[in-house]
C-alpha cells in the first residue's frame, strides 16, 4: 500500500504541474507529513518529492524566459508605432507652417502671429513626447537581444530629422510674420502720413483768401501754422522713408512694394511743399492791399472824428473857459503832427510799397489814398483858423477877467470881516464876572470905533460892481458874492450892533449882583471852616483825666451838633448860587460839599474819641492797664496824627510803634512782624489806622501780659496743697524740672501771713515772684 500512495502522489504531482495548478509548498507539505507517520517508505518519498521539485523548478524557468521574450518584442513593436504616430504629427502641422499667407492688415498679421504663438506652444509641449520616443529607442538599442538594433536607430534619426525640420519651418514663418507686421506698421505710417497730405491739398486749394483783415489774418496764422505742420510732417516722411530703407537693408520679404511706397510719399510731400508756397504768396498780397485799405479807413475815420472840433462854434463864455479852449486846441494841434507822422506817412509808405510792386490792386489803392490826403488838408486848414478865432476871444475877456479878480477879492475880505464881527456880536453874551462883562464892553467899543474903515470898503465894492456891469456879462465866476448881498449884510450889521449894546448893559446889572452873592457865600463858609478846624484841634489835644477828657469831648460833640443851623444857612445861599448858575467864587475855597463833609467827619471823630476814651476806662479798670500807658499811647497816636484826622497812614502806624519800643526796620519792603500787626489793625488794607483800631490793639497788647502773669499765678496755685497763696520748696521739686525749681527758689521771697504779718516757716511767695517777673 505504500508503494501505490507513493506512486499515486507522484501521478498526482505531474498533473498539476501540466495545468499550472500545482503548489510546491502543499507537495512538502504532504511529503513531509507521510514521512512522519512512519508508514510509507520515506526514501521513496523524498526522492520522489526532490524529482517533482526539479522538473517544478526547470518548468518555471522556461516558462519566464519565454514571457521575457515576448515583452521584448512587445515594446518594440509599441515603440515602431509611437514612431509613426509621431511623423504623422509632424507631417500634419508641416501643411500649417508651409502657408504663404501672411495678412492683408496689421490686425490680420497680428491674428496669424498669435496663431503662430499657439502653434509654438504646441511644438514646446510636444517635445517631451518626442524626447520620450527617443529615449525608449535608446533603451531597446541597448536591451535588445534579438537583432533589430539597426533598424531602431533608423528610425529615431528619420524622426530627428523630421522634427528639427519642423522646428526650422516654424522659425522661419514667426520671423516672416515679425517681419509683415512690421511691414504693416510701415504701411500704415505711410498711409497715414498720405491721408494727411491728400486732407491738405484739398485745403490749399480753397479759392477763399479773406474780405477783410481779421479773416485774412486769420488765414495767414492758420497757414504759418500749416507750414509748422509740413515740417513736423516732412520730418517725420523722412523718418519713415529712413524706416523703410533699413527693412530693405535687412532683407524684408517685402522690399519691392516699400520702395515703391517711399518714393510715393516723397512726390507727394514735395507736391504739397509747392502748393504751400503759391498759397502763401497769394495770402501776402491779399493782406498787403486789405492793410492798406483798414489803415486808410482808420486815418479817414480819425480825420472825420476831429472835423466835428474844428467845425465848433464854442469859443468860450468867459477866460477860464477860452483858456481851457486853447489849451484843447494846442492839445489838438500836437495831435495832428503827431498823427502826421504815425498815419498819414504810415500810409503813404504803404501804399509806395504796394504800386512800386505792381499790386494787382493799384488802381484802388491810388483813388482811396487821393481821398484821404484830400480830407487831411482841408482838416489842418480848418485847425488852424479856429486858433485864430479862439485868441481874438481870449484878449476880450481878459479885460473883463481883471476886474473880476479885484471884485472876488475885496468881496471875500468884507464877507470874512464881516462873519468874524457877527460871530462876535452874536456869541451869548454870558460872563463869570464884573471883569468879564467889563472887557467885552470895552472890544466892543473898540469894534465900532473901527467901522469907518469898512464902510470905505464896501463903497470900493460898489464901484466895482458898477464897472463890471457896464461889460454886459455874466455872474463872477470867482465869487458867490453879489453887490446885492453885501448891501443886505451890511445894513444886518447895524441892527446887530444896537442889539449886541443892550444885551452887554444888561449882563453888567447881573454880574454886579451875582458878586454880591458870592462875598456873602464867601464870608459865612470861612468862619464855619475856621471854627470846624479849630474844634478838631481842640478834640484832638486831650489832657486831664480819663474821665475829663470824656466829659470835654460830650461838650464839644454837643457844641459840633448845634452848628449845624448855621451849616442850613450856607447851604441856603449856595442854592441861590447853584439856581443863578454861579459855579466858581474866587472869594473862598469852600463848598456847601466840603463843609457838610467836615461837620460829618468832626461827628464822627467826636464819637470816636468818646468810644475811644470809654475803651481806654474800661481797659484801665479791667484788664489793668495802667492810665499812664493809656495816655502815652494816646499822646504818641496825637503826635503822628500831624493832620488832626484821626487816623494815620501805614507809615505814620510804623513810626508810631518804633517810638513805643516796637522793633522794627525802617526798610520800605513788607516786613512779615509789621504785616501781622497790620492784619489786625488793618484787614481789610484801606491804608489808614484809626485812633479806636489802634487803642484796641495797643490795649490788647497790654491785657496779653497781664493775662499771662494770673495764668502763671494759677499754674502755681494747681500745684500747691489746698490751693494756698505760698508754695513749698517740696512742692516745687516734686512738679517742675530740678533747674526751674532752683531758679524758681532763688527769686522767690519767703511768704508773709497777711492776718499775722509773720513769716511761714517753708513758705515761698510765688505771687510776688510773678508780679516781679511780669512787671
């Protein structure tokens, strides 16, 4: 049975190995599973396995050389016809860069060129394809190992061949459309430049030359203008036929029909160039004889303007105006010689100019210039016989101008006199006192002692006046004055002067009165001043007691009331002053004003003194201030007090308290000691100390020290036991630093019992010690 597995395996093994289904692995598998199971002869087996694996191996070998051959002859099969696909390729796009067809127009070249440049693109993108081609023959030439190499490289050389003739080809034809499009460009120049010359031609042929100056004018700059263009076109002609000769040196394919352009537009430029100057020629002489006509119609036209001057009847209403006619006609002539050489020889040169060049217009010229020569003659005779007239005239009324010179003259003199009298006579006759009114009676005497004068000059007016009007002429033009008038002023001038006599008279009477006013005025207010100032004085003196003092000051107050009627009297008579406007009395300074004012402030200063004196009582009597420091202070505010006002300025304040001790410097700069002080006396700066402001500060200053020597008394009595009058040498110790108690016990005196008059043992008197220091 082991023989028949044996065999069987191996039939089975050959079979698979002839339909390509056998599996080596699965064979060792199964052989090796038959040796292990020990039943079989494994010689057998493995013999048989090892005989099966070398056929297996010898099969698959034979079987891979053969696919090895046909891929081989595969590829180069596929590489012969991409070969043929490609010279397909090649020879289509031949038929496209063959063409002849280079445009018509610059926008048909430009078509083909971008055609072209597609073309290109499309050759660039192909020749990968074609380098791929060559790369595959490459590689079977050197792969190939069944002949044929020979065959590959002959056909790779015919499909470099065709290729490279194709890159030539479609070089060529972009530089042929390089070429037609510059062609076209030089085409289109050229016509350009025809198109312009054909437009002008017509131009310069236009019969029309210009009717008048302006149009003509016109024409000839529209030419000189042209003429700018055919240079500028001229230029640029050469321009393009230099253009058109360096693309025949550089072989364009278009030479021939370049040439023939250029040497076109040559003939028409020069045809253009001879039309320009016949049409000038014709524009010149045309402007010629219509300057000649415009010049003679401007010189005719001035000619008629002056004839209307010289054919005037106006020789003047007086001398002012014949001068002024003169001075026109002066004017007049140097006009016409100037115009002489600026018109009328401008002409005649002209039209000289025009007959010795044989004008086409000469018979014209020669009638319009005789008919202008004609008017200017008679013009210059016409001037000229006016100037005759307008002198004869002048001399006439020179005669007469004389006299009315003297007239204005002597009129305007007596008018002057006499408005500075009027304004004299007539003034409001209002004086401030006798001497016034005196000296305006005494001008006025003077002024009429001097009217016999005038009237001498009023009769010389008269005569004048009468010569004037002998001559038959009009109003004087150098004056408004007329002999009418003046005799109106003058027969005025009487009835003012009568009038001006009774109105002096009468301001005399009320001058007269109005001084009696004032002494009376005078007389009342100084004796009141005189007793106010010396009342002040008095009140401002102060000696006695105190109390004296105080009961003097309440007489004089009530004195200083009971003066007040007579104070109702001046202010009567000052509003009998006021209501007859009497303003200034030179007999006193004084005013109802001024007085009132003085009473007010004698009052007030009276109330002062009074509240100042009780203040000083009630210090002395309660704060202790002594009556002899009271009146020093007094006596020293007095003292600066020059004025008697009752109250002192800062520098009278500060030189006040240096004479009382206070330390201060004499320098103007604030001083901050001295503004202190000032802050109480004087808050509110107004720049005065009163007399109350300053006894209450120098009162203040002396209750500060009394005050501070029964707070020390105090301080001591707090101290001591049962608040006693004396203090102890222990007490002292045991309260205050050892230094304060030794000085404290070196001043103080032992103290006396006031019921026993003895000494107590121990006893030290601090209220005498206080007083001592304090005093």
């Amino acid at each position: 049975s082991g023989q028949f597995d044996s065999d069987d395996m191996n039939t089975q093994a050959e079979s698979l190995i002839e339909s390509g289904q056998f599996d080596s692995d699965d064979m060792n598998t199964q052989a090796e599973s038959l040796i292990e199971s020990g039943q079989f002869d494994s010689d057998d087996i493995r013999d048989k396995r090892d005989g099966i694996t070398k056929r297996y191996k010898h099969i698959q070998d034979l079987a891979a050389h053969r696919q090895s051959l046909l891929n081989e002859r595969n590829t180069l099969q596929q590489f012969f016809r991409d070969i043929a696909d490609e010279e397909s390729w090649i020879k289509e796009k031949k038929l496209l860069v063959t063409s002849n067809d280079y445009g018509r127009d610059l926008t048909g070249v430009q078509n083909l060129k971008k055609k072209h440049k597609r073309f290109e693109n499309e050759l660039a993108s192909h020749e990968p394809a074609i380098q791929s081609v060559h790369e595959t023959g490459q590689h079977l030439i050197q792969s190939s190992q069944h002949g044929g190499p020979g065959e590959i490289e002959a056909r790779l050389k015919q499909l470099s061949d065709v290729w490279e003739e194709l890159k030539e080809m479609s070089s060529t034809r972009r530089n042929k459309l390089e070429e037609s499009i510059i062609y076209q460009q030089f085409l289109t120049n050229i016509e350009e430049e025809e198109a312009w010359i054909s437009e002008k031609q017509q131009l310069l042929t236009v019969p029309d030359l210009g009717d008048n100056m302006a149009a003509v004018q016109g024409l000839i700059k529209k030419h000189d203008a042209f003429e700018g263009d055919i240079s500028v076109h001229g230029e640029r002609c050469t321009d393009i036929c230099d253009q058109g000769q360096e693309l025949i040196a550089g072989k364009n394919h278009h030479a021939e029909a370049i040439a023939a352009r250029c040497e076109q537009l040559r003939n028409k430029m020069f045809n253009l160039g001879e039309l320009a100057t016949v049409r000038k020629a014709n524009l010149k002489d045309n402007a010629d004889y219509l300057c000649f006509m415009w010049k003679a119609d401007v010189v005719e036209s001035w000619i008629a303007d002056k004839e209307a001057h010289v054919k005037s009847d106006e020789y003047g209403r007086d001398l002012s105006s014949v001068q002024t006619l003169l001075t026109k006609q002066e004017t007049f002539d140097i006009g016409l010689k100037a115009f002489e050489t600026e018109g009328i020889q401008n002409i005649t040169e002209l039209k000289n100019k025009l007959i010795n060049s044989n004008h086409i217009q000469a018979q014209s010229i020669n009638k319009k210039y005789s008919a202008v020569i004609a008017r200017w003659n008679q013009l210059l005779a016409d001037s000229s016989a006016r100037e005759q007239k307008l002198l004869q005239v002048q001399d006439q009324f020179r005669q007469i101008e004389e006299l009315y010179l003297t007239f204005a003259k002597k009129a305007s003199a007596f008018n002057s006199w006499f408005e500075n009298a009027e304004e004299d006579m007539t003034d409001p006759v209002r004086c401030n006192s006798i001497e016034e009114i005196r000296s305006l009676r005494e001008a006025h005497a003077q002024f009429q002692a001097s009217l016999s004068s005038a009237h001498a000059d009023f009769d010389a007016l008269a005569q004048l006046d009468k010569q004037i009007k002998s001559f038959n002429v009009g109003a004087n033009p150098y004056t408004w004055f007329t002999m009418e008038a003046l005799s109106d002023t003058w027969r005025n001038l009487q009835s003012i002067i009568k009038q001006r006599d009774a109105e002096l008279a009468q301001e005399e009477v009320r001058q007269e009165d109005n001084d009696k006013l004032r002494r009376e005025f005078a007389k009342h207010a100084n004796n009141c001043y005189q007793w106010l100032t010396d009342t002040r004085q008095q009140m401002m003196e102060g000696s006695g007691t105190l109390e004296e003092q105080l009961a003097y000051i309440g007489i004089k107050a009530h004195e200083v009331s009971g003066k007040g009627a007579d104070l109702k009297n001046i202010e009567d008579i000052g509003a009998v002053l006021e209501e007859k406007l009497i303003l200034d009395n030179r007999y006193t300074e004084h005013s109802n004003v001024g007085l009132n004012q003085q009473w007010d402030q004698l009052n007030q200063l009276g109330m002062r003194i009074r509240h100042n004196l009780e203040q000083q009582i009630q210090a002395r009597n309660q704060s202790g201030v002594s009556e002899d420091a009271l009146k020093e202070f007094s006596m020293m505010f007095r003292h600066f007090d020059r004025e008697k006002t009752g109250r002192l300025d800062h520098n009278a304040f500060k030189s006040c308290l240096r004479a009382l001790g206070y330390d201060l410097p004499m320098v103007e700069e604030p001083e901050p000691e001295f503004e202190e002080i000032l802050n109480i006396v004087d808050p509110n700066r107004d720049g005065f100390v009163t007399l109350q402001e300053y006894m209450a500060f120098m009162i203040s200053k002396e209750t500060e020290n009394v005050q501070s020597s029964e707070e020390i008394e105090n301080a001591f009595r707090a101290i001591t036991a049962q608040e006693r009058d004396y203090v102890t040498k222990e007490e002292l110790y045991s309260n205050l630093s050892k230094e304060m108690a030794d000085y404290c016990i070196a001043r103080m005196k032992p103290y006396v019992d006031p019921k026993t008059s003895q000494p107590i043992t121990g006893a030290l008197d601090y209220m005498e010690f206080t007083r001592t220091l304090f005093s």
